[in-house]
C-alpha cells in the first residue's frame, strides 16, 4: 500500500546527523467531506486508498511517528504542516486524520466520547495529542469507535500479554487504548480501537 502510494511518505530529516526525525505516512482517498467520515477510521482509510470509489480529493494521515529520543521538539507538529502543505500540493481539498489520543491508553475503561470532553485547568482538550492537532488549526470532528479493529486467535494475544487467558472476559493489555475481549470458548480475541477524527481545510 505505501510503495502504492510513495510520494505521500514523508521523512524528516536532521541535516546535521542525517538521521531521520520523523516520518509521516499517509494515502489519498476519495471523501464527500468531514461529517460523512465513518467509525471504522483508519482500517477504512487504507482500505479506501487501496479500492477507490471515486476520485481522490482528501488526504488521509495514517501515522506520524516520533522516536522518544526526538519528542518535545516539535517535529510532530512540523509532520502536521508538511501533511497539510503535501494535501495543497497535490490538489486536494483538505487532510483528514483519525488520531489516536495518546494518553488514552492511561484510561482504557473511559468511553472515548467521555475522555474528548475532557479538558485541562486551562481549558483546552485535555490529550496533548489532540491538543498537538486542534491548536495546528484542526477541527475535532468527532469519535471513530472502531478505527482499528484486531480480530485473532488467542495464541496471538497470549504472545503479546505474555500470559495466558484462562476466562473469558474484557482485558487491558499493555499500550491498548481500551481493553481486549478474550473468548476464551471461541479461542479468539477483539480488540475495537478508538481514534478521534480531526479535519483540517487545504
């Protein structure tokens, strides 16, 4: 899918060391516009990218990456411009992004649409996520309950748990932004990730 769409990668890099700082990626989709953007959120952008129906007027961010060695300075934010600059470039008509709130994962039992109402003691959003994309000029749109959904055998959760799932049950895993379904009968797991649409004009 990405070699599909290589001109939509981009790659910052420090022009001292000439390491890269961050990457974004992202893919082209055809979109009627903001208020018609589902809950499946990014499983639906690289699906959409991949079978298109209609032309491509939107580009659609999939990630923007950050190792913890380079965070708190402002790449992510300048990932953020470049989308936007790369969406007028090719003539698009506006970048939307389901985000993954990132200090969602310190409240997996909280509704995602509680945890957006949220708001710190100066009054803005309380994900500094979020936060990163409103005050970039973004517009909060609202939840995509199901934007990434993982469906698989129990062996693969045991894996990444690293331990074994003897009832069936709602689990919190380590990084989920909210908890797992095990059944155990069925020997299978779901997890149904939230992410929170923003939209951004040209």
């Amino acid at each position: 899918m990405l070699e599909q769409y290589a001109d939509y990668q981009l790659c910052l890099v420090n022009e001292e060391t000439g390491y890269p700082v961050a990457v974004a990626n992202c893919v082209p989709v055809p979109c009627s516009g903001p208020d018609d953007l589902p809950p499946e959120g990014w499983d639906w952008l690289l699906e959409t990218a991949a079978k298109p129906k209609g032309p491509h007027n939107m580009l659609g961010a999939l990630a923007i990456s950050v190792p913890a060695i380079h965070r708190s300075k402002g790449y992510a934010r300048k990932m953020i411009r470049a989308l936007l600059d790369l969406a007028e470039a090719k003539g698009l008509h506006g970048l939307v992004a389901p985000v993954r709130p990132s200090a969602k994962a310190h409240h997996p039992w909280v509704s995602i649409d509680d945890y957006i109402s949220w708001t710190d003691h100066e009054g803005r959003i309380y994900d500094p996520w979020l936060r990163s994309h409103l005050s970039s000029g973004g517009k909060l749109v609202g939840p995509c309950e199901r934007s990434m959904v993982v469906h698989e055998p129990l062996p693969f959760w045991e894996t990444w748990a690293k331990q074994t799932f003897d009832e069936t049950g709602a689990y919190v895993l380590d990084g989920v932004l909210t908890p797992v379904e095990i059944d155990v009968a069925c020997q299978y797991g779901r997890y149904e990730e939230p992410n929170v649409w923003v939209a951004y004009a040209a």
